[in-house]
C-alpha cells in the first residue's frame, strides 16, 4: 500500500504542477482581454478531481483491497500515458491551456499537436486516469463512482468549451 500512496501523492503533486501552470496561464489570457466561461461547473470539477485522489487511498485502506499484478500493472501504464498525453496538450496549448475556459479573442482554435485528432485530448487523459488510477489498487467502486461522475460532469463542460471556442477561427498551431 505505501507504493500505492506515493503513486496517488505522486498524481496529486502532479495535479498541484497543473493549477500552478493554470493560474499563470490565467493572468496571461485576463492580461489579453480573455473571457472566462463555465465558472458554474469549475468547483464542482475541483471537488470531484480531489475526491479521486482520497477515494482511492481510503478504498483500498478500508476495504483491504488486494495488488492484482497483471491489473495493477497496466493501470499503471495508462497512468502513466494519460499523464504524456495531458502534458501534450499543456505543451501544445502553451498559455492558453488552463483548468478553467477562458477564451483569448483574435487568438486562433489550435489544432497541432493531440487537438489535430481529438477536439479535447485533455479530458480522454482525465478519463483514463479517473479508471486506471483507482484500478491500479483494485479500488474498482472510486473508479465507477468517478467514471459516473466525470461523464456527467464532462457532458457540461464540454459544451460550454464548444461553446466559447466556437469564437474562434481555425489555425494550424505547432506540435
């Protein structure tokens, strides 16, 4: 088990790393006359995002759930390419990725990098990382709870960031 809360600790200062990029990323897009959409939903994503991280530690703690090899360890690896895959798109994006939608006028939709095949590669690494982390551990009721959860609360935000990027015109951006 304490392999298995580095690992969660691990995901949770990477998480940390994400809201530091955003907050500068913020400034960046408010100093260029950004607009922010959705704030309604962005707690609810906070809460939901922090609720994965303690459910899978206090699943497995009262629940003894047991390290299952061949599981666990290809959990392990799709934590691991959700997290390539999510600093892709922060790379990709560069200040204007965020947590939140905030929308730069003028600025072109990117379309390099993971956006050239996905319309919102971030939220496919959330998805993957909102099953596999639990399941690395077995924690299989946090990772349908959060599945459940996410899905709906994906529904929402995805039409409000089509909403806002519907602003936008296309553009090629680099890879």
């Amino acid at each position: 088990m304490t392999w298995y809360t580095l690992l969660v600790l691990a995901v949770a200062a990477e998480r940390l790393a994400e809201l530091a990029v955003a907050r500068r990323n913020t400034a960046w897009s408010l100093a260029r006359g950004g607009t922010e959409s959705g704030r309604g939903h962005y707690p609810a994503m906070v809460a939901l995002h922090t609720a994965l991280l303690a459910g899978c530690l206090a699943e497995v703690r009262l629940t003894d759930r047991p390290f299952l090899p061949l599981l666990g360890w290809t959990m392990v690896a799709v934590v691991v390419a959700a997290q390539a895959l999510r600093w892709w798109c922060i790379r990709t994006l560069g200040p204007r990725w965020n947590t939140r939608v905030i929308v730069v006028p003028g600025l072109p939709r990117v379309t390099g990098g993971p956006y050239r095949w996905l319309s919102h590669p971030n939220y496919v690494a959330v998805a993957a990382e909102g099953l596999a982390l639990p399941l690395v551990h077995g924690a299989w009721a946090t990772a349908l709870v959060f599945t459940a959860l996410n899905a709906a609360l994906m529904a929402v935000r995805i039409r409000c960031e089509d909403r806002a990027l519907a602003r936008l015109p296309a553009m090629d951006a680099p890879a």
